[in-house]
C-alpha cells in the first residue's frame, strides 16, 4: 500500500509536473517503491514517453512532421523529470514482474535516444534479455522494423528510431544471436 506522498509522485509523474516531482525528492521521498498496479516509479515514468513518441508518429503518418524544435520542446520535460530521478539516486534497475526490460527498453521503444543516453550512463545494461530470450536492441529493431538490427532498411526509418537503435549500438548493445 501506498503512503500519500508516494501516490502524489506517482500522479505528479503522470501529469508531467516537475515542480511538484522536484518538490517531493527535496522533501526525501525515496522513488525506488513499486505500485502494485503501475509498477516502479520510474517505470510510470518510462512509460509516459510515449505519449511523446505517438504524438511524432501521429504527425509523421499525416505528413505533417514535427520541428526539432516542437519535438525537443516536447521531450525536455520528460528529460528534466529523468535528471531529477537520477538526482535522488533512482534504481533504474528495478522493475516489476510485467516489466521485460524496464525503462531502458520503454525509452528505446519510445525511440528517445536523449532518454536512452542517460540511462546508459547509469549503467543501465543494455544487453538483458527478455523470457524470449530477447535483447533491447533485438527487441526494439523487431518492434520498429519487424526484422533484427543488422537486415533494418535505414531509409525506412525516422530519425528518431535510427538515432536510439544506432546509439544502443554504439553503447555495446547486442544483438541476439550475438549473445551465446
């Protein structure tokens, strides 16, 4: 069960508001608690980047394309939120039964490379496999492209998703069948 403040948290992180979010961590609120139903509370924060992700999808199927500008606009609030979390010591390791891969893989499924970056600078392993015997980068190139990372026609791609699925790359993502 939830105390108070933990159950504000968890809405202050739905609702995107980092003042309330940065209000509770200086009051000592631990993030590292699990709801029952939502999971960790930085899972319900991986979580909301996709509403972040659909609504560049949604603009991108209308051929009515997103700045830069609108789409990093957009996206620093959930940044600012992360830094907080990472500020207070946040277990980005910790993640539910339902949870294959934790925010890494929600930030890598939300195509958000900024998210992604930070997350591998925690430390955050990019190689953990899911009950499939999946990994992130295996996972997320089938997600996006319905193939594995090294067959991915990169013109098909948006920036976004080429951006993420090149960094977890370059940060020693694995594929698969590269793991024995």
């Amino acid at each position: 069960m939830l105390n108070a403040q933990q159950q504000v948290f968890l809405q202050a992180l739905e609702d995107l508001d980092l003042e309330q979010v940065k209000r509770l961590l200086a009051d000592g609120l631990d993030p590292n608690f699990i709801d029952p139903e939502k999971g960790p509370a930085v899972s319900v924060w991986s979580d909301g980047l996709f509403k972040w992700w659909e609504k560049i999808c949604e603009a991108h199927e209308a051929g009515q394309e997103l700045a830069t500008d609108q789409k990093k606009q957009d996206l620093q609030v959930h940044l600012d939120i992360l830094a907080a979390l990472i500020q207070a010591k946040a277990n980005f390791h910790l993640w539910d039964a339902e949870e294959c891969y934790g925010p890494l893989w929600d930030a890598a499924s939300a195509a958000c490379a900024p998210a992604v970056q930070l997350l591998l600078d925690q430390q955050v392993d990019p190689n953990t496999k899911d009950e499939e015997g999946k990994t992130i980068l295996t996972s997320i190139s089938d997600l996006f492209f319905d193939v594995d990372f090294d067959e991915i026609n990169w013109s098909e791609a948006l920036p976004e998703e080429k951006e993420t699925l090149e960094l977890l790359r370059s940060r020693g993502a694995k594929m698969s069948k590269e793991i024995v």
